[in-house]
C-alpha cells in the first residue's frame, strides 16, 4: 500500500511541475465536401456566420445549422479537404456581421 501512495504521490507532483495549462478547443470532422461546401459534426453549438479553421490555414464560415451537422463555405482552395479531415473552432472565434449596405452611412 505505502508504495501505491508514494507512486501517486510522485505522479502528482510530476503533472504540477508541468505547468502548461489546460486548453479548451471545438473540434468538428469533415463528413462531405464538395463544391467549396463543406458538411460537418462535432459542432453542435456554432452559430450563422461564425469562422472555422482548417488544415493548411484555410478557413470557412458557417452558413448552414442542423441538428447533427453544420455546413460551412470554405475561404479558399478546398482540395486538400477531405472526408474525416479535423477542423478547429477557435476559441472567441470571429463572426461575421452582416449589414445591409443602406444602413451604412
């Protein structure tokens, strides 16, 4: 039993020393992609117009909300997108805000 505390003991004390904290990020899978239109999960809680982020620095921004999926224009060349490709919402990710050209003034 003493050597049972004396490892969990060390181990505590090894993840303290570490000291890099704790990251939260959304992460999504690519499911379809096709005509710069890309269908994924994961992302339940996006909203309209919110940015995503992909692999090779490309970027999309979030058109569709279903339950299950979430549909996303992609920013950019698409073709090294494919299905089962993690995306990222970063976190305080930007949106778009959309005004109509008369309010402008």
């Amino acid at each position: 039993m003493a050597t049972k505390e004396l490892i969990i003991e060390a181990l505590k004390k090894e993840i303290e020393a570490l000291g890099a904290p704790a990251e939260v990020k959304k992460v999504g899978t690519v499911i379809e992609v096709g005509d710069g239109i890309a269908t994924m999960t994961g992302l339940t809680d996006c909203k309209v117009a919110e940015m995503l982020e992909f692999p090779g620095n490309t970027f999309g921004v979030v058109l569709n909300l279903e339950d299950q999926t979430v549909g996303a224009m992609i920013l950019g060349d698409y073709q090294h997108i494919r299905k089962a490709t993690p995306l990222l919402r970063p976190a305080g990710s930007f949106r778009f805000r959309f005004r109509p050209r008369w309010s402008v003034g």
